[in-house]
C-alpha cells in the first residue's frame, strides 16, 4: 500500500497571498461516497521568511487556540508578511464539530497517533499528513491546547527537549519568545507514552511549543490573551511579521512536569472536591481533596493527600470522577 | 390505571432515628426483570416538629447540592432532632450516576416532569412519587441546583411567589431564613413554561425554594459554602435542629428574574466568546459578547448586545454553542 | 397541567412585513439547559385578507416543498400580499436538519401525532402548538409532502373529504385551484389511522390540502414545478397575492385512494424487483414484482401480484425490502 | 384521538380452518413510510367451541413457550377443533426478533403497559390491541413466560386470585386442569405494580394463566414439556380439542407468592455466588449468597442471608449483579 | 502473526458442480464465541477453461449487480460450463443485511481496504481472503457496483489500465467484451486513493472490471440489464459458457475519469438543486446547481458551476447535502 | 514508535509480600484527558519459587476463574509463598465491568488480539503488556474461561501441545496436576486461527493451560470448584505455595478437539432446540437439534445431525440463533 498521503487542499503553499480552504480527507461513508471531511486551513504567504505552523483545536473542546487563531487569520495583512504562515484552527475537525475531545467518527484523539498512517481511520490520515506533508515545510511549530471539558489547567506553554545542543536551544528560544508566565519542558509523559504532534515534530528536529490555556470546556480571558500575544510574538520574532504590533515577551518561568508518581488520580467512583487551586504550591502530605459518594451517601469521605511537594499545573474539572482520573498534576521549577 | 406509586422504599418515615435506603423505582429491563433503581435516601426523625425535604441531583450534574446533602447526612446527629429531614441527596439517580443533566435510561429532565405519571418511564414515576407521596408529609421543600454544564450561575435562592398572601409571607421568609446573597422571584417562566419540582411543590402550598449554586459541572466553594449554611439555617430555623450551630442569615437581595425578552440566544451555531460576566449589570445596547465561526474561519464574527438592562444571572458556560442556546438571562431588583 | 403552548416565536403574527424567526421550542438538554429548537418560520402579513399556512419538511427527507417554500419566501414582495403567508419551510426542524423521515431527538413522526400534547416530547409539542395556536388564524393549509427516502410517488395532491357540505365544496375547490395533475380524495387512511396535519386541519374545518410530489429523498423537477405552481394558484385565487404570475390551473383528474386491501406489502425479507411503475393502471393478477433473497442466492424468487385493479400511486423505492414494508399503493377514478 | 386500535391483519377471527398471518402494527419509520411490525398469529377455527387465547414471546427472550406454540400451531388438526384457538407465538415480536426481554424499537416492556394505547408506541398499540380487540372475543387466556435472560424459574403456573367467586373459582380449575407441579396465585405484585397481560385479562373476568418455565435465556426441556401438556390439556378439559392426546392432569400443588419483603435484593454491584437453589425450602436467617467485587478484589465479600422462610421460586441467573437486582423471590403453601 | 486467512468456506472450488455455501468470517462477538459472518458463495465448475470471479455487494447499497449475480446462480446449467464461476453476489454481507454503504460490524468500506489483513475486522479479513485466496485462482474479476445511496451514475464499466502492455490489452478487450454503453479508464483516483478490489487484482496482473450502473439504492432496469448482458458475454467469450445465449456486444464509447479538479463539491450544508444531468455534456461555466439552506431559508442561493468540460458521469442522488459531498464527477472521451 | 508498553502499575513486582494495586491502561477520553483504566492486579511475592501467572476475565462474561481468583487472592497468605503469584481477576476489565465478551470501548476480543500493540486501542495495549511484560517474567500460565453467555461448556482444561518435547511434556505435566476431569489438547483451532493468550504463551515457551468451566454468564459450582483445586494445585506442585490444603489430583482424561468440520452450525436465524448434552458421546447421523422459525411459525423445524462421532464439549446456551452461530462442538478421546 501507498504511503502517499490521500489528503488534498484546493491551497496552492506557494502561492502569494492569503488563501482559504480545507485540508480534505477523504471519507467515503453510507452518504457520501465520494465526500471529504472539511478541515478549515489558512495559507498566508508573502516574502521568503520561514514558515510557521499554527494549530487548535487538535482537541475539539479545548477553544482558546481556536480563536486566537481565527482572530490571525482575520488579521493578518499578507502585505506585512515575510514568510509563510499555515493555521489550522479547528484541527480535528469532526471533534471540534462536536465539541468534544476525540473525533466522533473515529473516536480518534489525534494527539494519541502521531505519526499517523496514510491509509488509516480519518484521524489516523490526519496525523500522517501533517507529519508527512506539513512538517517537511515547517520551521517552527506552535500546537495550541487547553484543558478540555475534564481538566482545568494553569495557563502555560510546555516543549519537549530536543533532539541536539542547537535544537535544545532553539527550543528554550521558542518558550520565551512566546512569553506564557510558565514554560514547562517535559521529558516524555506527553500523551502518557503516545505521540504527541509536538514530540512527532521534535522527531523532525523542528522547534515545537504546545500549551494548555484554561480548561472547562469554556473559554478563558486570561488565555486567550496569552494565545494572542504569545503567537503574535513569535511572528514577529521569527520575522514572518516584522512590524507586528505586541508587547515584548519578558520571558518566562521555567518548570518541569513531575512525573505520574506525584499525580493524585481518583481511587474510586465518587464526587471530588478538592482542596488545592492550580498554580497553588503543595506540599507532601498536604490534604488535596475529599471523594464523596454518590451511590453510598453515608460512607464517609476518601481523603486524599500529595505524595509529592510541587506546583499544581492542572486539576480535575468535572466534580465526577471516576477510578483512574487524573486529579492532579504537579511541575516544579527546573533544577 | 391505577395511579398509587409503584416506587417503595425499606424506609419507614414514622420511625425515630437516621434510615438510609433508597426509593426504588421498579425498572424492569433485560438484565434485571424484577429490579429497581436504587435512589439514597436518608430520614432522620426524632420529636414533633416539621418535616424538611432537601433534594438534590434533580439534574445529576449539578453538584453543590449533593456534597452538602451528604455531608448533612452524614453531620445530623439524630437526638438533635426534633421533627423529620428527609434527604434524597441524588434525586434523578441514573442522571447522577451518568453525570449528565437528564437521565440515560428515558432522557427524562426530571424538572419539566412533575407532577409526574405513576404508570410512565422511571423519571415520570419518580416525580409523580415526590409529589404524590412526599409533598403531603412536608413541610417545607428545598430542592439544591447548580447550572450544569451548559450555565454558569450567580449564586442564588429562587422561589416562585405563593398562591395566597399566607403562602407568599412563608415564601419570603423561607428566602430569608437560608439566606443566598440574593433571593430571585419567579413568576412562572422556571422550566420554560413546564411544571418545576418547586412548582409542583406550590401548587400543593408548600413554601418551597431552589438555587443556583455555580455550573460547568464543577464544583464552586462559594456555592458549596451558602447551600451549607442556607440549609442549616432553615433546619434551625424552622425548629428541626434548634441547636444547629450556624452563622445568622442576614437576609438577601430580593431580585426577580427578567422575562425570556431580555435573555440572549445564540443566533447561530460556532464559538462564543462573551462579553459580560454573572452578577454584572448590564446596560440596553451594551457588547454581550460574539460568536465565531470553526466551521469558517474568516467569517466575520456576529456581535451581541444586550436588549435590556439587568443583572446577569447566568451566562451559557460552555465555548461551543448552537443557535437556540441561552447565552444569557438577567434579573433586577424587584420593584 | 397547562395545555398552554410552551412554543414561541419572536414574530408577531399581527405585524405588517416580512418578519423571518424560528418557532422556538424549548428543550432542555445536557448541553443547552434553556435553550430552544428553532424551527425556521416565516410571516409575510399586509392588508387585510385571509390566512394561509404554507408546510414542508413535515417529514424532513421529503424536499421539493422545502426547496419551493424557500424560492416564495424570498420572492413573495410583502408589497404585493392582502392578507398572510405563515410559511415553515422545515417544519420538523431537527428531521430535516438530519435527513431522515423523523426526528433524531425523539423518535418523532411529526404527522403522526396530531393534535400534539403541549408538554410531550419536541415533536408532540411542536404538532400542539400547529393545532392549537396556528390553525385557529389559519383559513387554508397546504402542507407538502414527498415520498422520502422509502417511496417513489406519483405526483399528486390529496385531501380529506371534509366535514360539512360547505366544507367539501371548499376541498374540492382547493384542489381544483392548486392544480395538481392528480387530485386524491382519502377517506380516512392516512397515517395508518393515526392524525396528519392535514386531518387535524379538518377537524378543524379548515380547507387542507397536502401533497405527494417525488421520492427516493432527492429532488424531482417536474414535482418541484407543481408545487411552485400550485402554491402560488391558491395565493393567488384566495386573493392573499392578488398580481401573483402563474399560468392558471386546468384543475386535476379526481381520484380516490383504494383501502390497504389493494395494497401489495412484501412478504419476506430480500430484494425487490418491481414490475410496474408508478401511474402504471394495473390488473388484478398483474405481476406486481419480484422478491430476491440476498442470504439465500439459491432461492427461487417470490413472486407477486396485484389484487385489485387500479393506478399505482406509489412504489416502494429501496430496493431492500423487508416483510410488512408497503410496495405498491393503488387509487383509482372516483366513482 | 380515536381509542380505535390501528393495528390490523389479514386473519377472519370468524373464518373456519388454519390461518397463518400477523397482527400488523403500524410503524412508520425512516425506511417504511407505510409498513408494518409483523407479529405471527394463527387462527384456527372449528365448530361452536369457546376461544383459547395463547401466546408467547410477551418477553423476547422467554422460549418454552415459543416453541410450544410453534408446535401446537403445526400439530393441530383444524378438524379436531371446536372452537376457536388464537396463536401468538412471538408476541413482542421486535423483542423477539432481538433475543430481548423489551422491544428495541420503543424499549417497550409488553407486560408493564396494559391496557396499551391505541395511538401510542408499537408496544402500547401492541396491548390495546389485545386488551381491546383480543380480549372481547375471548374464554381462556394462557401467556407462557420463563425467567429470560436475568432469573431462573422454578417450573409453575401463577394466576390471580379472579374478581368474583366464580371468576375465583375458574381460575382454580384453569391452574389445575393446566397441571404445572405448582399454580401460585399473586394477590398484585405482578409486575411491580404495573398491569400485565393476565391482570388485564383478569379486568375483563377472563380466566387468566400465566406461567414461570426455566430461565437463562435458554431452553429447559422440563419447562418445555410442563408448556407442551398444560396447554393440551386446557384444549382438551374446554373442548376446543376434545380428542386431544394428552396424560391427564395430577392437579398442581397450590402456593402463593410471598411480597418483596422477603424477597432478596442485591445491595451493591457485583459477582453473585447463590447459596440456595430454585425450588429449595430456605428458613430465615440461612445463607442466601455472598457478593464478590469485580472491580476491588481484595473486599471481603457480601454474605446475604434471608430474611423470611419459604420455597425459593426464581433466582437472579447472571453472576453480574448491580444493586437492586432481584437475586430470589420466595412463595409458600398457601394458608 | 500468520498472515494465512482464518477465512474458510465448505465449498471445495475444484469440485464439479454447483455449490452453494458461505465464507465464513470467524467473527467471536457476545452472542456468538465461535461464530462466522455467513458470506454467500457458489461456485460452479465444470471441464478445464478458466475461472471467473463474479461479485456484487462490495457496496451493501448497490442492487443491480446483486439481483444479476442471483439470477445468474439460478440459471447457468453446471453442465454448459467448461471452467469456473465463482459468484459472491452478496460481498460484504453484514452491509448487504443492513442495506448500506459499510459494514456495520466495523464500519468497513470494504472497497478502500485491499489488500486486506488476516488478523484484521471481519471487513479486512474479507479482503484479504479475496486478495489473497481467491485471486490466485481467478483469471478475470468483475466488480459489479452502481451509486449506491448517495449517488446516481451513468450506467458504464470502468477498468484500470493494467501494469504491462499485455495487461493493457487484456483490460481493454474485457471492456469491450462486457460492452457497458461507455468503458471508462482510470488511472489510479478510484477510491480516492485508497486500493479498491479492481485495483488490487490489477497489482495482481488480473484483467478486472468494474461498472456503475444506477444509484439512490433502487433498481435500474436498464443497468440490471446491462449487467446481466455484460456478464453473459464474458462467460461466453472466456469460453465458460460457450453456449451462453446472449446478443453480441457492439463495444463500448471509451472515456477517462477527469481528475477531482473537474469535480464539483458542496460549499456548505444545505439542500441541493441540481441543474444538469447524468450522462450531460457540460461546459466550463455551465451553472451545476444551487445550494438552498434548511436552516436558513431566507439566504439566498449558493449558485455553482462548472469548472471543466466533460460529460456528467455521476451526480449526488440525495438533495440534503454536506459541505464535502461530490455533486458531479466529470469524464470525457479518451484522447 | 515506541514498542515499549505505555502500561504501568504501582505494583513493584519484586517487592516482598502481598500488594493490590491496577494495570493502569492509559486512556485518554472526553471525560478523562489523562485518566487510565484500572485493571486490577495482586501480585503475592516471597522466597525465590517460580511466578505463576493467574488470569480470569479474560472474556468479561465468564465467572468461575473471576471468582476463584478473587478468593485465592483473599486466601493465599504471603508467608506460606515460595514465588510469586501474579493475579488479574478482571483481565479485560471493561468487558468485565459491562458483563460482556468483549471490550465496550474498543470492541476488543482480547483473546483474539495477541501479541498485541503497544500503540493500539486499550485492549491491544492489554494484550501487549501481558506478551511483553508479564510473560517474560512467567513460569506457568493459567487463564481461567467458561463458555460465556454464549455456550455451555464440560467443565475442562485445554493445552496447546508445545513447541519443544521438553515443552510437550511440561504441558501434559501442567494438565495432570491442574486435574480437570478432561485435559484436551488443542492444535491451534483456538481462537478460530487468531491468537490466544495461551497461544502466545506456548510461542514464548511457557507452560500454559487454559480452562473451560460453565457458561450462560452464570456461575456452575462444580466449575468454580475444578478451578479453585486446580489452581491450589498448581501452586502447590510448582513449590509456589508448598503446604497448600488441597486433595491431590487424580490426572484427567486426555482428549483433542475435533477439527470445524465435525462441529454443527446454525443453518438458518430461528430458535434452538438441542438434542444432546454437553458430554454425551455421539454418533455420526445422530439428531443433533431442530431449529424453529420465530419469524414464520407454520415453517417445518429444520433437523440437524451430527456429521462425526465424539463427545459434546460445548452448545450453544441461548435459544436463539444465527446462521453461523456454533451449536456443537465434538471431542475424542486422543490417539
């Protein structure tokens, strides 16, 4: 079988100007033999600067990146730019669509199947076609995420390592051009073990950022200014859009994910009222929430304590939780 | 037909002391031809006073409620008590069970369901039986609601105003003794139109009240916190548990709730960002917030206003939205 | 309870002009606690002449009504009306956003559950709110109809007989106006005893006429054209758009519906062959078809005959079969 | 609404001979705008004799009974008849079709809707239909059950008690001409409370049997056979079949059903290991079984014990439990 | 892993004679440990010429070919035929049982799956088997589909050009000999890039053929015809069937595919209004159609048009559209 | 990527004494973003004996291994061990949980998915961790099955025969001390030719046994009690627990499974009827069932016949049956 992807766009990337169209998978199903799914993509190009690759809503629910994207590309004039910027603000489009995490035609969480498969489910396409199509012609590499409808996340950009001396640095650069309050630099957890976008782009040596914005399934002021600003940022400084107008970064704090040991998960099904904010810092022992019990209301509560001293990044959002759910996760500031 | 409730319980409500069991509803299905659905219920009972039903979880996936209701349950010591508490602390039990606002096994939203069918699907048996077999042992009716997933809420009480001038004083000093910050009359519009838990509790005569404690479907302290108090108040109050150690109510701001005019709809299917948050006053004309479009990005976003000035009680919580959907209600100071 | 309509719309019914709004349904679901189904509803209002209540989508997979309603509701210049056009040109709104025959929301055959029940499901409240709010203000009724994805019809109008004297001239009349090829008097099957639109229009004693137009849930030209035309003939001979240009009607070829009993139904499971078309005048013993069995290729076909003479007014249009699925209905010339 | 029943057939109830058609119950659907559910029924008709009811499948997944209509439909001469004997095999025939104790159409439980609705679902027009044409025309009505899917059964027979002494007394003869080893009768816990088929044909003042006949959803040969006799035998002792071959009735040893309080239910989700079997005298306080956790292997199991004396008529069959499922009802000698 | 197919059948395809059994996909689902999906095959073989490969159903929805391949089982006489015909007229059964498009057990479009996986879903052991095992042994493949639900189609055979000039020859003669009024070649966009069972057997070197032959999921006359010819042919031109009585063929117009670029697709979600037909020679301009909006009824009209010359080869059957459903595909006489 | 499982466990399998914890199964969801789901796992460690590794539930809807694992678990006392014991009463936990063959997550057989996938769907990744984890770390492998709710099985173990003499005789070794009534020896039918646990045991070279025990998704005392001596057994031969309590096993009759073709298969959908019981020996010709028509009363039941002598191992349990529904399969004594 072929490993050439199916995936196709009306979108010509070398052409000047700012184009609009669809990536288009194709999907033949009971109604639409010959039909593709419709992933909105922008095209900006002008000039012979780098390209950039903006994404959202690789998690359908998670809607910061979303529209601070749409936003760009609204306003964006390709007169300004020197280079070539490529955003994807409704990534995964049949989970946007749906508003929730994973593709419904799937259940294909993209960020799980890096690096994909041509000859895969739809998600599955997806994920090769960026890696396989759009990462040959990326320079930089921004992956804009936020809780979703389960977790609720202190506003913060996260990278992987890199690969090299001068990819680790390039990396450290990109953290601080984008200019979140926190950059997190993770070691491998991302995705539990999966491949994630960004670690798939690492893989191709490309200096990539993710970030988690707010969570809830709604929409955070507070992170979609640092969406706003932290893209904008890079544009500028990267000059694909010199003469951007943005506050200067003041760089950022720089922390590390602890690992799944210090993560509190839910020992059971039940209600979870916790007892730590994120952003809060914990110490070992410290009380971090109850478990009630819906089913059983005169058991008394779980209480749950860290295993761990660190900075809360992100919590449960959903009062119900069941066994295994992440409730929360610490970071510390590097060594 | 007959229409005496089908629903039992192992509870005796005569007997002196702290039952739990559960209202079981009889579900005949294919894994279970004689079961029944298991929904907690607690009594507690001692001396001659009143009898207080608290409920909670009438939409399961509203949780200020159900942690204050197990956690009076579990607090109440029984010779304290002089009278009759009778808490169903996850009323719509599959819907708690499932974490969502209607129940899977017939979608039924128990609160547009009253008075109910004895003979119907497992949500209409259900509230047939609160009204048909609690509300004639009661005295006064709370029923615990949040916003859910789909609203962010302002904290408050809610009651609807009383047949005859007696019932209408009660009301109001049911409003006061529990004490949310503000206190909302309604006058019919609860439930769009169909009959409310409370609004069945009404037409019976009962002085009976609701809240808005929070939404998304998490949990607010603060909620947490006036669901608490309000409700040890009125048990002290009202003579249940005259030693019930609470901090006085000062009252509440008395409020009504402005009609479906002035709400904001969403006018199309995308991505809202709004504009005000709950508890602002809002002025007619003033940027309620806009909507963008995933499904097309360089669509022009559609800009909102309000079309009345008030007081916003609730704002839809979660990003995505479809056209229909309440963005909005608003509520003024009573006149 | 309240037999009051929970429906409502932002038009006023009595405002001068082309007003354009939704019906607006109130459901309250997971996902939109006080939000609404809008069904899209257009009101064009001058002058002082009668009432006509113009209906597609009743069954959402049925289109050659939704694309004519849609061509008058732009054309028609409010200017030129005496009296009022109220056109749903989606009548089962969540139906035809699915493009199926029912709704997605509860299983609803919207013509199936007439006169409605003002606190039952989307769909009975939506058929209550036609019968109880609309038809009182209504003088005529057209709701157009096609074969859906499971017939191929004939293209037709059909009628109820009426209840009086006046009320039969008044049927006849419309039938004669509107103009069809064919024009069906049913004597009471439609729906399979259960109440249409058009029945409860009739018990009303309001003239009502209804239409079969195409099938299969594509479009037919030559439907489309007749009901264009005919939509427009009764505009314009009721005197609601006095100047309407349309070619006049050469009336229709009366007919009647024969009973179930003439009707030919599938007896098995399999495949249908079809050996006469619709419009076909057909013999009693004329072979109707063939039955060919996809899980048993080696089995001889069945084959079938008419029972009774007459013209084939619909055929079954897939051609998977299964038993008790209608495949052939006859009408013949009145007597 | 017309309460006329919309359901149909092709059968003369009044015609002599065999006849082989359905009940045919008007659904309307995506894929059959005019078809129908096609139930099985056979009519055999002879003579001046009284008319049988019998039917099977009122629970999908019940199958003695099934199989010993199928057979008595293909074994009976109709020139052996006098009389008339009403034939319904798969009932429920959706359930049927699914292997199901409910209808996947409607989730309609056959046995909880009587006396059904004419314009309702294909399961409340199921038992109108029954309740409203059926009945009328009927002596003896015999519905065979056995456990499905979630109970074994003990073989028996159960009747209630009749409304007058004659209809008491006719009900005796009817259990003891039918013969199972035992004939419980149930003073209205049939159904929880729900009406059932035999308790709307005891409203009527018909005769009305009802049996128990193994479980599992498989086939017990000694159920099968106590079917095959009992019927026989009921044929013959009426006269439908006065030659009928059959070994005479012993009479049944009477009991009664004991009420749910000494019934045993599960009171957590689990595995159910049985302590006792069907058929086995059990005194109070005795080992009824112990639940074992699936899902916290280490939590010493569950001991139930029962809390009443008596014969253990049915037991739940599945290991998987959940709280609320019936895990043994008893019955006793009657007093 | 084995890659030998766990596929098997009881059919012994060097037997003499007709058989007629299944493929038995072994597929160990809930109801069924040790089952097998039943495939319908029959093979047919007689004397020393070559093996022909008939099948239909690849496509659950497409009946032409199913109902030609059925009556051609039926009739050949074993004793005319010099070879073997193998005919799976009912290829991916669970789609053929379900009337649609995919398998329902796994969602498998079994046309973009080859070459299949023998530890895959029952739709990619499928077609692996086919691959794998049947192709070995087969000397010409004919594929018979048509539309399906959303397509209507010019009825025509296509072929892919094979991989030498011998191959070449051999698919051209098989156009010929099978003489669809038009033989389309296409050079590799079938399936939009995905491998098809005429493209697999093309890797293989095997002369196959595909056909289009109607579409909506009804029944063509004149492509059932069509089919019926096209195979007769070839069984009399291969030899298998010298006797075959059947009019010559009188070849057929050959044209190519125009690529997608010459296709039109749906802007948005609406309804649509086709404005050519199948089988039309459009022009570059020529207006293709127009998009109406259910949920919007008072936007105008999208209008579309074409982009390239060609002659319409298929068209979209149902009016409901998506953004993303092909509306026309183009061809044009072979250069 | 990676083939390192992305599985992981609080469990320190070197640790001394008994520690319960899960396989925790990432898997990221809309209500879990990085939830795992928990599988639980004992593991009982002490001294430097070999590892025995236990599994039930491999199949959810199979209890007797469930239940006697999780009461070895509870039993065995971390003093008397000589080894290590590795316990998943649960394995497939979802399945387990849903009371269901397969995973309702991903729909996975995991009996039918060896070796697996670490970068597959949940069940994949399960069957991953077990081949690549927990075997190399294995001495002896038990994976306790029952029929499910599909067949009934003579409570037996099977083996598959080894790749090596030395492994052959460590096989019958294993089968002699488990003491099954029967030890069959199967060569390589399992599985329907996919992978099973046990398969992919022998291919690592490890002893392995597995069990059949009852069926019905019920719980067969006898069953439960072959599997609770024949684990104490094991554990104590193998030194792992050198004073277990437990009588001596007398050996087991050695059979082999007969191949498919001796096997019955349901020939039509309909209702079963069997003839013979499990363990009975047959004949060729002998009656092996009828199958009657739900559908189609009045059609004479099809007869089947066994096609080979041997003994009944298992039946289908339900009634109800499908065409390719496995209704016997035969054994014999070996050569």
């Amino acid at each position: 079988m072929s490993t050439i992807s199916r995936v196709w766009t009306a979108i010509d990337f070398n052409k000047i100007g700012r184009q609009s169209d669809f990536l288009r998978l194709p999907y033949s199903s009971n109604m639409s033999a010959y039909g593709w799914i419709p992933t909105p993509l922008i095209c900006i190009k002008n000039g012979t600067g780098p390209t950039i690759l903006l994404t959202a809503g690789n998690h359908g629910d998670e809607y910061e990146g979303q529209i601070a994207l749409i936003k760009l590309a609204q306003d964006i004039d390709p007169a300004e730019v020197n280079g070539r910027i490529i955003i994807l603000p409704a990534l995964n489009y049949p989970a946007v669509a749906a508003g929730q995490r994973v593709s419904p035609i799937d259940d294909g969480n993209l960020n799980r199947l890096f690096p994909g498969n041509a000859n895969g489910s739809p998600t599955d396409m997806l994920a090769h076609y960026i890696d396989d199509v759009l990462f040959p012609i990326t320079d930089v590499v921004i992956d804009l995420h936020s809780g979703g409808r389960s977790l609720e996340y202190l506003p913060l950009a996260l990278a992987r390592p890199g690969l090299t001396p001068e990819h680790r640095q390039a990396v450290r650069k990109l953290l601080n051009v984008f200019g979140a309050p926190i950059g997190v630099l993770t070691d491998g957890g991302g995705g539990g073990g999966a491949t994630t976008l960004y670690a798939a782009a690492e893989q191709r040596g490309i200096p990539a950022l993710t970030t988690e914005l707010g969570g809830g399934a709604t929409l955070s002021p507070e992170g979609l200014a640092i969406a706003e600003r932290g893209v904008r940022r890079v544009l500028k400084h990267y000059g694909v859009v010199p003469e951007m107008k943005v506050e200067a970064s003041s760089g950022c704090r720089l922390m590390e994910s602890l690992s799944r040991d210090s993560a509190v998960y839910s020992p059971e099904n039940g209600l979870f009222q916790p007892a730590a904010e994120v952003g809060e810092m914990v110490s070992e022992g410290q009380e971090a929430g109850r478990i009630y019990f819906y089913d059983d209301p005169m058991r008394p509560p779980i209480i749950l304590n860290f295993t761990a001293p660190g900075m809360v990044s992100c919590r449960r959002f959903p009062t119900i939780t069941a066994r295994g759910d992440c409730l929360y996760n610490l970071m510390s500031d590097i060594r």
